[in-house]
C-alpha cells in the first residue's frame, strides 16, 4: 500500500510541473539531442556531444541525504549525420547503477560541455533533471520511480519557463568563391593569374586538416587541375591560378574562419588589379561568400594618319605633286 501511494504521489508531482515522464522504474534514462545543419549543401563533422549533471540536491528525503553523482552522458553523431531538418539521437542517462541513500526527489543541473569543433554552436541552455526515488518493500531496495526534464526557472517566478526534452545544435558552415574576369582592349582572356588565398581560424577550435576546393584552373605548379584541390585553415597563403571567366570555390568553411584574397603584382604586365568583396569583414559567417578579382589592360591602339592632321596631308602631297608636274613640264620644253 505505501509502495502505491508513493508512486501515486510522485505521479501527482510530475503531472503538476508538466513534463513527460521518460524513465520507467529502475531503469536508464534518456532524453533528446538533435543536430542539425544551418546550411544546406554543407556536410556536419563527426561530433561527440557531453553533457554534465552537476548541483544535485534532494527534497522530501531523510534527513542529512546527500544526492549521489551522476556520471557524465555523451552521444556521438558521425559525419554528415546531420541534416537541414535535424537529425535526433537519445543520449542515455546512466541510473539504474546508481546506489539511491533515501527516497526522495533528486534534482540536478544538466548543462552540455562547451566542444572546440569550429562552425558547432554548442548550448547554452541549463536544464533540471527531476529523479523521483521511492522504496520497494519486496526488495527493501530504493529505486527509480520517474525522471523528468525542464528548463530551469530562469526567471525566477517559480515556475519552469518551457517544457522540453532535448538540446540542439547546429552546425553552420558556408562557402568561398573567387572569380577572376580581365577587361580591358589590351587584357589577355588566356592569361593565368597567381591567386593567394590565406584562411585563419578561432583560437581554440580544431579544425580538418583540409577543405575541398572545386573549380578554378590551376594549382601553384600551374599544370595541375583545380578540380583536385584542398586547402587547409593555416593561416598560410595557399596559391592557385585563374584566367578570365574561372571561379574556384572552397566548401564547408566553418563559420568564424576569416580569409584574405590577394593577388601578384602583374603591374609590370600593364595590369591594373581590383578586388571586390561581398563581405567586408572577410569572415565565413553566411551560406556564401564571393571575391572577384579584375584585372585591367589598356593601350592607345595605332591607327595610322590622325584625322586632325588631314589638311596638312594633302597640302603637302598637292605641293609635291605640283614641283613633279612642273620639272617634268620644264624638262619636256627643253627636249623639244
């Protein structure tokens, strides 16, 4: 009867603050982590997700119960597992083991351990698992009886601010594209141009050891296809060559990593160069990024006689003409 009333009663408690229980007796528990992606066509790197229960503290218990530590819970998702809708997987809450003192309700705080994946945000949020203990007469054992999950009262009005199971995270990632056009009457439509391209990341991330870079001409040997190409987040100026109407384009930048795009000094050619970015802080933090660099060439193009001088011309050529007709006049009076 006490074991019916005890469950009862947690019963009422989890139905009065509104959240699903998830937690048969005795058994693990688990709740909700979605990932997702920020940006379509961007591929999610595998990624462990942490979360710690911490500021356990116990009500309706026997006096002095102190609440047992629960054991750290992770989640792994593997690469591309992540997808523009969310894709959720169930992080496991390890209870079943732990050696309850006392029945009672047993609150903790479950926070996610901050990663250093660049381009992951990681949450923020502090949620309040809720772990009702009741005591099994037949057994003389305590055990679990419902777990619950809420935000905590951040505004402190006594009551959980929005009912929820999971966390999320989202991965955001973008792209960077670099487009070389030649004008000019003087501009070489076939000419390769060497471009640098230097990337840096956040202090604190770990990053792949490449991105993929598709399009484009030529790498810093100059024979070798673009299409082929990887680029590392170094902080290293990486160089490939362009001719007019190429744009090569590196994938999946994480968001935060910051570029520069330069060019060598083609001045000694009679090129003047231009660079036109789409961002001016020269940081991944949208789907797309694009740098056009221009180089220009022009040169006075001979025509031959300038028009202006015309008149002079024929002025001259009449009065040659006219000393021709005249010693050819005078030399056939002389024969006659």
């Amino acid at each position: 009867m006490k074991k019916i009333m005890s469950l009862l009663l947690a019963l009422l408690l989890v139905m009065s603050l509104g959240s699903a229980a998830f937690a048969e007796a005795d058994k693990d528990a688990s709740f909700g982590k979605t990932y997702k992606l920020e940006n379509a066509d961007t591929t999610s790197p595998a990624e462990t997700f942490t979360f710690r229960f911490s500021n356990g503290r116990v009500t309706d218990a026997a006096k002095g119960t102190v609440a047992p530590p629960i054991p750290d819970s992770s989640v792994t998702f593997a690469a591309g597992e992540a997808t523009s809708a969310g894709d959720t997987n169930n992080v496991a809450v390890a209870l079943s083991d732990i050696d309850w003192p006392s029945v009672g309700i047993y609150t903790y705080d479950v926070k996610e351990v901050a990663g250093s994946t660049p381009g992951v945000t990681y949450s923020e949020q502090i949620l309040r698992l809720k772990v009702t203990v009741a005591y099994d007469e037949n057994t003389q054992t305590y055990y679990t009886a419902f777990v619950t999950m809420n935000l905590v009262d951040a505004d402190g009005n006594g009551q959980t601010d929005v009912k929820t199971g999971a966390f999320e995270n989202t991965y955001s990632a973008g792209s960077l594209s670099v487009s070389k056009t030649v004008t000019g009457n003087m501009g070489d439509h076939s000419k390769y141009f060497a471009i640098n391209v230097t990337l840096t990341g956040e202090a604190g991330k770990t990053y792949a050891a490449s991105y993929t870079v598709t399009g484009g001409s030529k790498l810093t040997d100059g024979t070798t296809d673009a299409a082929t190409a990887s680029i590392s987040v170094d902080g290293q100026s990486h160089t490939f060559y362009l001719k007019h109407g190429d744009t090569l384009t590196i994938h999946n930048l994480p968001y935060g990593v910051t570029y520069e795009v330069t060019e060598e000094n083609y001045t000694g050619d009679g090129y003047t160069t231009t660079h036109a970015f789409s961002d001016d802080a020269k940081k991944i933090d949208t789907a797309s990024d694009t740098v056009t660099v221009t180089n220009n060439k022009e040169a006075t193009v001979d025509t031959g006689i300038v028009l202006d001088s015309l008149p002079y011309v024929l002025l001259l050529v009449l009065s040659i003409g006219g000393a021709v007709l005249f010693l050819l006049k005078r030399r056939s009076s002389r024969e006659s």
